[in-house]
C-alpha cells in the first residue's frame, strides 16, 4: 500500500456509518472516480472522503462508447489498484453490466470485489426486482452496497442515450420509490444521477441513507464527478454537469482540492451544472 504524503492532513479513515453520520450532521460528502494507485493517492492526500472505481473506466481509461464492455475481470484489477493508494478514504466499486443477472453471480462479483479489491463497498445500478433481491443478499452479508438510480449508465440502450430522467411526474415518482425500496432493500448508500434540481433534493430528503448526487443538483448529501471530467481531460464535449477544475490550477493536487472544498462550500454544483 501507497503510504500517505507525510504533508498531507491526516485524518481517521472514512467509514459506512462515518457517511451516514456526515448526512446528518449536514457534512457534504465528497467523491471522485479513481482508476489507479496514483490517481487514489491523489485523492487520498486531499481528503477526499469516497473513491469510486465505476465502470465509466470503459468510456475514460478504455475507450469504449459505453460502460457495458467492462467485465468483471477489469473491476477487480482496477479495484486492486486503487486500494494500494487509499489509506482514508472510502472504496466503493461498481459491479459491471449483468454482474447481478441473479443473486449467486451477485453475490459472487461482491466478494471478489471486497475479497481481491479490496473494496469496502460495491454499487449496483437500478431498482428491479432482481436488482433489490441481490441487494438484500449482499447486505446480508455484511457487504455494504451502494445504489444507483436515475440516469444508470449501463441502461443505456433503453434509454436510447445518455439522457436526464425523472422530467416527467410519474417518472420522478417512479424514482422517488426506487429510492426508498433500494433503501428497505439494506443499500448503505445512493447514487443520484442525470435528475432534475427538484428531484434531486426530493430523494434526499426521501431517505436516511446519504445520498450522492451527479447532475442531480446542488441539495444532495455529495457529490461525484468522474476525475477524467473534473481535470478536463475527457475527450470530446464535457458533460453538462461538471466542471474542469484543473483550469485555473497548477497541478492535479491542486485541482482535487479545489473541487473537494467546492462540494464541501456548497459553491458546487452551480446553476449551469443542472437540470431543470
């Protein structure tokens, strides 16, 4: 393991109840993906509360148009990575598309992800029946899950492209539920992504859990960018939610850092950042 820049703050390690805690001592919560070990020590020495080795590495690190050609062969290793650079912050690792096509592979994907990676959470996408059920069952396990919900990446072809949800009323009711089912189903943590401002502030006032926000507005517990995105380094247009937080700034520590403080302000995301 990385050992912490010695001039780095140092601090206590995050922990799953650490976050709930954090939602309702009103802290916001700050997360960024990570892909490496360098990339993890980087967050780590700026205090960055929750590293996320999401999927989005088959669009950024890969090259692919979409999430689903990661396996989970590649989640592990990249899991394994990142662990070697974190001391405190927060592991969280995305199950790749059809991981949890039912509950033995979920469960499977979950203890390879903690057991090989080193994660201390994983994250699921969606709120189906099969999605809840695998939720249940990994929780029952002492495996802290985070989900994700609005606008999930591995749904993309039903969505027919990367697009806002829960515009319309009984789509944000539909969200609002999978909310709390995701909830009752024993998720530690949610992902709120691509949902208008109101809705965002909806679900989060909607459940216990913390809830983290990417263009979901600025009234969620926290928020994650993917750090492709945040350093301006994403090929092509950026997304309409983020922010290139490396202009202005004279190295990637200094950028993190800003962008941690911005969350933490409440000075991110501005309006130009959200859905409407």
């Amino acid at each position: 393991m990385y050992v912490q820049n010695a001039n780095a703050p140092q601090r206590k390690p995050v922990t799953v109840p650490g976050l709930r805690e954090m939602k309702v001592q009103g802290q916001r919560i700050v997360m960024l993906t990570a892909y490496d070990a360098s990339f993890a020590w980087q967050l780590d020495a700026a205090g960055v509360d929750v590293a996320l080795v999401g999927d989005s590495l088959g669009m950024v690190v890969q090259g692919h148009r979409s999430t689903l050609p990661v396996t989970l062969d590649h989640m592990v290793y990249h899991t394994a990575a990142v662990a070697r650079g974190l001391s405190a912050t927060l592991l969280v690792a995305d199950l790749p598309f059809m991981a949890e096509r039912d509950v033995a592979h979920a469960l499977d994907a979950a203890a390879r992800l903690v057991g090989e990676g080193g994660a201390a959470m994983v994250k699921m996408e969606g709120a189906a029946a099969h999605i809840l059920d695998a939720i249940a069952a990994i929780a029952a396990r002492a495996i802290p899950v985070c989900a994700h919900l609005g606008l999930t990446p591995q749904s993309v072809h039903k969505f027919g492209g990367f697009r806002v949800q829960g515009r319309e009323q009984t789509a944000a009711e539909r969200i609002v539920d999978q909310a709390r089912a995701v909830q009752e189903a024993g998720a530690d943590l949610l992902v709120i992504e691509g949902v208008p401002v109101a809705l965002g502030q909806r679900i989060t006032a909607a459940v216990d859990i913390p809830v983290i926000g990417i263009g979901a507005g600025p009234h969620c517990d926290g928020q994650v960018l993917v750090i492709h995105d945040m350093l301006g380094v994403t090929p092509g247009k950026r997304p309409k939610f983020s922010k290139d937080f490396l202009a202005g700034h004279d190295s990637v520590a200094a950028a993190i850092a800003a962008y941690a403080e911005a969350v933490r302000s409440g000075v991110f995301p501005a309006p130009e950042h959200c859905f409407n």
